[in-house]
C-alpha cells in the first residue's frame, strides 16, 4: 500500500475548513466512487476480488453491501464518517479482512478470502483534494 501520509494532512487542512453540508457533500461523492468500484468487483489497487469458492452461483458478491442503506455516511463531531454499522459492519468486517465466520447457525466455520470493501486510492485523493479546493473556491 502506497504512504499517503502528507497527502492526508494536507487534505484534512483543506477539509477542516468546509462546513457540514459540504461534507456530506463529498462523503455522498466518495461512497459513489466505492460502489462503483465493488460493483466492478475491484480492490482499491484494482486487482480482481478472488472468485466465488462455488463457480455455479452466477450472482455477484456483496450487492447487498452496496446498498446506501447499508453503506451509510453518519455525522460526528469531527466531521463525517463512511462506512457499514451494526451488523452489516461485521458481515463487512469478515470479508474485509478474509477472517473466519459461521454463515448459519448450524454450520461449520468457513475462511472467507480477502476482498476489500473500503478503500481509497491514490486517484481517489487527487479527486478529493480538487473536489475541496472546488468547494472553497470563492464564487
């Protein structure tokens, strides 16, 4: 993973000085650009998720996460915040990060492979920092 620690402190100067609804604004924008990428089924880097374990369910993965019902932008005191909460969040979590999880009650565990919901890419900050200046930018 690429370091984008000065690009994030820049970013977070630019961001400090929007106001809420612009923040919301941009959090609406940023949750797009993640659908769009788990629609194509990608990692943030661009690399393919890794395939269904059962080749005959022709549904694709996590539609359901994709949803903005479930992919949520919530309010906070710092600013705002993207991403799953409840349940969906360790439903979320599992698949993230590739961990082990029973499907059903009474089912043994499965190893679900790493596919990466949440991410931002180097594109992604560029797009942000010129969607920032955009909204300060005197009028």
């Amino acid at each position: 993973m690429t370091d984008f620690s000065a690009l994030e402190q820049r970013l977070q100067q630019l961001i400090g000085a929007l106001d809420t609804a612009q923040l919301k604004h941009l959090a609406r924008q940023l949750r797009q650009r993640n659908q769009q990428r788990q629609r194509k089924q990608q990692n943030p880097d661009g690399s393919a998720w890794a395939p269904r374990k059962d080749r005959r369910i022709r549904q694709k993965m996590m539609q359901g996460l994709i949803k903005a019902r479930h992919f949520t932008i919530r309010q906070q005191a710092a600013g705002v915040s993207l991403g799953y909460h409840g349940r969906t969040a360790q439903i979320a979590r599992i698949h993230h990060y590739g961990l082990r999880d029973r499907p059903g009650p009474d089912t043994s565990p499965v190893v679900y492979a790493s596919r990466q919901l949440l991410g931002v890419t180097a594109a992604d900050y560029a797009w942000m920092e010129d969607q920032v200046l955009r909204l300060l930018a005197p009028k």
